[in-house]
C-alpha cells in the first residue's frame, strides 16, 4: 500500500553522517499529484472531528497547514523555543546528546480541543512525544499522531502508543 508515495521518497545514504539512510521527502513535495495524494490520504485516515492540527516544526508545517483545509480545522504551530512571539508555553526533551525545547503560543489551544498530531516522519519519537505533554499541559485531546513516514526500528510510533496516542503513517522505511 502507497508503494506511489513510497516511489517519490529519496533516500541519500550516509546523510547527516555515515549510517544514516536519510529519507528525503522534497522529491515527493516537488510532484504535484504525489503530494496531494499524500494529504488526500491523510486526511482520511484522521479520525473526525477535528478541532487543530498541530504541526511540529519545520516540515510537519507543510502537511498541518495542507490537512487543516480539507478537515475544517486550525493550523497550531509548534516550534522550536524562542521562535513564537508573546506568550508561550514550553516543554523539554532528550535528545541523543543533550536536550532541546519545543513551544506554542499559550494560548493556541482551548482546553478540550481535539487535536491531530502531524510531521512529516517518526523516528525515536522523542519531539512528538515531548509535543503531545505539551498539547496535554494545554488542556487538549491529541486523538491521534500522524506521520507521513515511520522509522519503526527506531520505536518512535510504539512510544507514542504506549503514551496512549492513537499513530497512522503513509510509509515505513526500514532502518535508521
């Protein structure tokens, strides 16, 4: 399934650094039709209604704001700290060495919102995860998590689940 999706995705090997099979997705938002598909598929998969869909940055923006359209709902960034004007609220997560902070505006979110997770791929699940405590401490019903992309050797999904965040992607690649 989505075998055409999975055709646009380039792979560079040893992209950051050696190891890594860095799977590209500008090949798929360069085809028009493919991306459309992309979000026509995603869109169906998310469970409704929908009140927000949470985008985390940079590339989970693309498809929030494109899923946002057919799904009737806000678009709610969330991003890096220090990257949102007034008021925010922030959450911290490990990273493989060190820690980073993801933020949203405090008031972005009403409390019972039902919100749908996006990005463009999963892999330890450590920016989503840190993501859904934030939409949490926001008072917001994350309902789902969707990815365009699964690295499930990477376990990033199965965390989210035992979070108890329901997980849809389009594609999985193996490996790193």
């Amino acid at each position: 399934m989505n075998e055409d999706l999975k055709a646009l995705i380039r792979t560079i090997p040893d992209f950051p650094k050696p190891g890594i099979q860095f799977r590209d997705i500008t090949t798929l938002l360069l085809d028009a039709h493919g991306l459309a598909t992309a979000v026509d598929r995603m869109a169906a998969a998310a469970p409704e209604p929908i009140d927000l869909v949470a985008g985390i940055e940079a590339r989970g923006f693309l498809f929030a704001a494109a899923l946002a359209v057919p799904l009737k709902a806000g678009c709610l960034l969330i991003r890096k700290d220090g990257k949102l004007p007034g008021a925010t609220i922030a959450e911290d997560y490990a990273l493989e060495y060190g820690e980073d902070r993801i933020a949203m505006h405090a008031d972005a979110c009403a409390p019972g919102a039902r919100v749908l997770l996006v990005d463009d791929l999963i892999a330890t699940g450590g920016t989503a995860r840190a993501a859904v405590r934030l939409l949490r401490k926001a008072g917001a019903e994350v309902v789902q998590a969707q990815f365009l992309i699964d690295l499930p050797d990477l376990g990033g999904a199965g965390a989210l689940a035992a979070d108890g965040v329901p997980v849809a992607s389009l594609l999985a690649f193996p490996g790193h």
